[in-house]
C-alpha cells in the first residue's frame, strides 16, 4: 500500500517534532529509535517515518520501532541513504514497498519494518543483554572514580534566586511515559506546590499542564522559545571546563542565566540545586534510572546519577511508572455510599426547614385523602 505526504526533515527528532503535522512524512537520521522519541513522532500523527540511519540496536531491545510500528505507522529503515541531500521539507513524497518515491522517481529504496520483523530482530539482542551489562556497570564504575567530585563540593552549586528551603521540589524530565506520570501526580501538584524545576522538554511538559515552571536547567536545546520568555529563572548545564553552548541561544532572546559548570546529565545536576538548596522532598517525573534508559540516551554507564542518587536519595521519590501503577476503576457499588453520604445533608437541611416541613406535611395530608386513611 502506497502512502503520500509531505515530507518534513531534522537529523534532530526532538526538534523535528515541534513542527510535524498530522499526515507528514518525517525523514529523521536517528540510530536505535528510542521509546521517548517514538512516542513524540506518534503524538504527531505522522503517517510515516524515515530513518536513514538503523532503527533497531544491535546491542539491546530498543522499544521505539515497536511503539512505532503498533500506532499504524509505516517505518522505512534506509542506512546511509542521502536524502537529507535529495529532498527538500515540504515536498510531497510517496512511500512503497520500502521505497521513496517523488515525482515517479524513486530516490532510494530500505527495508519497511513489521512488527514480525521488529520484534526478531528485539528477540536476538536479548542475547546481549549479559554481556552489555556487565560492561555497562564496569563503564559506571570507572566513570565514578572520575566523576566523585560532583557530590564533594567540587563543582559549585549556583546561588538561585529560587526559594527551596522547607518546600517540595518537583523535577520533570522528558523522559519515558513522563506525560502520564505527570498527569498521575496532578492533584499533588494542586495541592502541595512544590518547586517546578523543568529540564529541557520537561519544561515544555509543565507548561503543556498549565504549570509555569520555577526554573529551567539543561543545555537548552530542546526546549521551547515560548517556554524560555515564560519568565522562570534559568540556569544552564555548562562542561566542566565552563563552557556554556546553551547560553548562545539565551542571549539571543535577550534573556540572562545562571551556569552549572558539572560533569553528568542535566536532571543530575537539577537534583542536585534542589538537595543543596535546602529542598524538604524531590519527587522525579521522566528521569532517567536504569541501563536501557541509559542505552537509549547514547551512554555506556551511569556513573553521575548513580552518584548524585546515592547524595540525595533520603529525599528522592522516583514517580516514574506511577501513572501504572494503580488504574482505578469506578463501580457502582463504589458510587452508592458516595451518594448516600451526599443526601445526608439535603435530608437534614429539609428537616429543619420550616417551608420543607409544611410542604411535607401537605404531601402527607394529600397521601391520607388519596388512600382515605
């Protein structure tokens, strides 16, 4: 089955999917599809997606081609194809058994993957997945050693404006099912206001629930303009050495910030400003825990998180996965104490009400002469 669309290109995912629209083609350049991207590419509603890189890890069962290809998405891996070069954004191509088509001329040709094929292809690196991560915690080791200064003092915590002291802080990170978990913990949000600290996209996810975030941390270049200028204090994630790539773009909109210079991930160090600024309880949303989160982020180890965790984990609660947690449903026997307890009041109210008692009464007369008691 043939598909057309207009075609849409960014060897960035995460930028490219802040301007799909529904129907498009995106030609994307990203090595082992992760589930975080999948998921913003089907929030799209594309019809297709283009890889010209390989969709699926050689090393471990990355999900994102699945979640992909289960959403009714036809996904086309072509390595090393040069389309980025061929194509323009905003051209209408045609996708057909593997091939891309434009104009009648087909520009290049891959392999469309099935679910069969996906789901091969995850059951043959599961074979891989001792060996990965053995080396995965040797790699988190070493970089440990190297790395021991970010909860020693050796990297200086900046002094934010951003009260902490006494309060909850909440962090959001762009990460795996970080909308539903959000969504899970709303009436918290409500009810204790914590601290809103966004990283990067996560910021975007606040202001996508209504929530203005207190402060953004990251390296700033997967958040929104429109969530930069929404007035929250800004601190950059700069390299150890003090370079501050992000703090371009910041200037640029005429805004200032604060720098972090650490080694690490930006949510690491985001756990770290609320710990040392005197944050009571830091609840997670989308942060990054385990290998193949890890994996799927492009890294061999985790030794900064493994860290910083280690630092502030009395006061850490991870609400990743807690929109699965529990799934209510509502029965009627659920609603019958509910609104009995609900007519409790109106009774009373009536009771006591001279107006309700005579119009009682006068019901009962009329109920006495109907019957002729």
């Amino acid at each position: 089955m043939a598909i057309k669309g207009t075609v849409r290109l960014d060897k960035k995912t995460k930028h490219l999917v802040k301007r799909l629209q529904p129907g498009d083609i995106a030609v994307i350049d990203h090595r082992d599809l992760d589930e975080v991207a999948a998921n913003a590419l089907v929030e799209a509603h594309v019809k297709a997606v283009v890889n010209v890189n390989s969709s699926m890890s050689e090393v471990y069962p990355n999900c994102g081609p699945l979640t992909i290809v289960e959403a009714g998405i036809k996904l086309v891996d072509c390595p090393g194809s040069d389309l980025f070069a061929l194509l323009t954004e905003g051209q209408e191509i045609e996708i057909k058994n593997g091939r891309v088509i434009r104009s009648g001329v087909m520009l290049t040709a891959g392999e469309e993957l099935s679910i069969d094929i996906i789901k091969q292809k995850m059951e043959a690196t599961k074979a891989n997945i001792e060996g990965v991560l053995s080396s995965f915690v040797q790699n988190t080791m070493d970089y440990a050693q190297n790395e021991i200064g970010l909860i020693c003092g050796e990297y200086t915590v900046p002094d934010v404006a951003t009260i902490f002291k006494e309060k909850h802080a909440l962090i959001v990170v762009r990460g795996k099912n970080y909308k539903e978990d959000l969504r899970a913990i709303k009436s918290y949000i409500d009810e204790i206001k914590p601290v809103l600290i966004g990283v990067d996209g996560g910021a975007d996810a606040l202001m996508e629930f209504g929530l203005q975030p207190d402060i953004i941390v990251g390296d700033m270049d997967s958040v929104s303009d429109k969530t930069l200028l929404c007035g929250a204090e800004l601190v950059v994630h700069a390299y150890p050495d003090g370079r501050a790539p992000g703090m371009a773009r910041l200037q640029e909109l005429g805004l200032t910030a604060l720098t972090y210079a650490a080694p690490g991930t930006s949510e690491d160090i985001a756990m770290l400003i609320a710990y040392e600024k005197g944050a009571e309880l830091i609840v997670a949303v989308g942060t990054h825990s385990n290998m193949i989160d890890f994996l799927e982020k492009g890294r061999k180890g985790m030794a900064s998180t493994f860290l910083v965790r280690a630092k502030v984990g009395s006061i850490l609660i991870d609400a990743k996965g807690v929109s699965k947690l529990y799934k209510s449903r509502l029965h009627a026997k659920h609603l019958a104490p509910i609104f009995f307890a609900a007519l409790l009041p109106v009774i009373a109210v009536a009771v006591i009400s001279p107006s309700t008692r005579e119009l009682l009464r006068l019901w009962f007369i009329q109920f006495r002469l109907l019957v002729g008691i």
